[in-house]
C-alpha cells in the first residue's frame, strides 16, 4: 500500500499539467493588450523568427520528404497486393493531411521550438525572476512561432506530395498526373483544415507554451530541463491532434 501511495503524482504534479493552461490564457490576454506589443524587442524578435522560420526549413523539407516516401512505398506495395495501386493517391494524401504530416514533420520542428524555449526560458528566469516572464518572454516567441509555422506548413505539403507523387509511378501507380487528379478528388475541406489547424495552431502553441513553462518552473540544469520539457510537449501534442481529429472526423 505503501508504495501504491508513493507512486501516486503529487499535489505539485498535478498542479504542473495545468500551468500551460494558465500562460495560455495570459497569452491570449495579451493578444488584445497593446503595451505586450510594444515591449516587442524587433532586433530579438526577427533572431527568433529566422531560428524558427529559415533555419528550421532544412529539416522540414528532408523530413517530408522521408516521410512521404516512405509512406508512399508501403501504401503502394499494399495496394498493388489488390490491383488497387491507381487509388493509393487518396490514400497516401489522406494519410499525410490528417496524420502523418502533423505527427511527424510538424512534432520534429516542435521539438526544436520546445528545447529552445525550455533552455533560454531557464536562463531568463534564472538572470531576471519570473516577473514579465509572459510579457517579455513567451509573448514574442508565441508570435514568432505562429508566423513561422505557416510557411514551414505549406513547404512540408509542397515537397511531401511532390515527392509522393513523382515517385509513385516507378513503383506501380500509372502517371504522376493520375495520382495527383485522384488525391485531388479524394481531399476535402476537412483534411485540408485539420492539416493547417493542426501544424500552424496546435503544434506551435503547445511547442511554446510547454517550452515556457517547463523553463519557469525548473529547478535542473538547462540539458535536463529541454529534456523534459520535449518529453512533455510529445504527450501534450499527440492528445491535442488525436482529440482534434475526433472531433473533426467523429466516429
């Protein structure tokens, strides 16, 4: 009984699940708030996008490009198995839209935001207390990352389909052109909104704020504070894009 009781999360536990929930809401406060906009340092703030945008777009693009082939060979190989390898498109497209794209690609970059932040956000608290941390801290690095995400988005879609639908063809499916007419037939409104929701809104903001409030709270060094803090935004991010594409797509 004992060791049940001790291995039961304690009363701080607990509390941490919700303090990302808590910056949130000062975050969205400060979206409407002008003097957060002011305290905006744009020499730090255009460091930060371009370590988010440009810098970041290396892995985006090679991560696309190995899911999607990968994706792409087995979708192929298991369709070809029916004679169904002309319809692998709608397949292959659907997968990479709901899932793949945003659980893969879009969690790799979010863990490059989310050891960023965790580290600079220790060093912050450490040199400056936790006072303005939202303001002065989070705020910018909340903007820059949803600014980033939306042209790291559309370069993940560009070169995944470019490359699953160029490379199709060499291993059974007819044309580029048929695989590319039937994704395109296949894809609907919805997969499209849960693609951009998912990559531009959800992952960016749980990558910031798990990252933020991981470094406020930390009593470790900076390795192992990143550490946890990516550990943490993985289980936060996987819940928030399967909650998501249930609601989007209930059974």
């Amino acid at each position: 009984m004992p060791r049940f009781v001790d291995a039961l999360p304690t009363d701080r536990q607990l509390l941490s699940l919700f303090v990302p929930l808590g910056i949130l809401g000062r975050i969205i406060a400060c979206l409407f708030n002008p003097t957060c906009y002011s305290r905006i340092d744009l020499e730090e703030f255009k460091q930060i996008c371009n370590y988010l945008g440009p810098k970041s777009l290396p892995l985006i693009v090679v991560t696309a490009i190995f899911i999607s082939l990968a994706l792409t060979i087995e979708t192929i190989l298991e369709t070809t198995r029916y004679g169904a390898q002309d319809s692998s498109g709608a397949a292959i497209s659907i997968g990479l839209l709901r899932e793949l794209g945003p659980l893969t690609v879009s969690i790799f970059w979010a863990a490059r935001v989310t050891v960023l932040l965790s580290y600079n956000a220790k060093l912050y608290v450490d040199a400056n207390g936790s006072k303005d941390f939202i303001e002065v801290f989070v705020f910018p690095r909340f903007l820059a990352g949803l600014i980033m995400a939306v042209p790291l988005a559309s370069f993940g879609l560009v070169f995944g389909f470019a490359t699953a639908a160029f490379y199709a063809p060499t291993i059974g499916v007819s044309s580029w052109q048929e695989f590319l007419e039937i994704a395109r037939v296949s894809i609907h409104e919805k997969d499209i909104i849960v693609y951009f929701v998912k990559l531009v809104l959800l992952n960016p903001i749980i990558a910031v704020i798990v990252g933020s409030a991981c470094g406020l709270y930390s009593n470790e060094d900076g390795g192992t504070t990143a550490s946890h803090a990516v550990s943490k935004m993985f289980i936060y991010a996987v819940i928030a894009n399967f909650v998501f594409t249930y609601f989007m797509f209930p059974i």
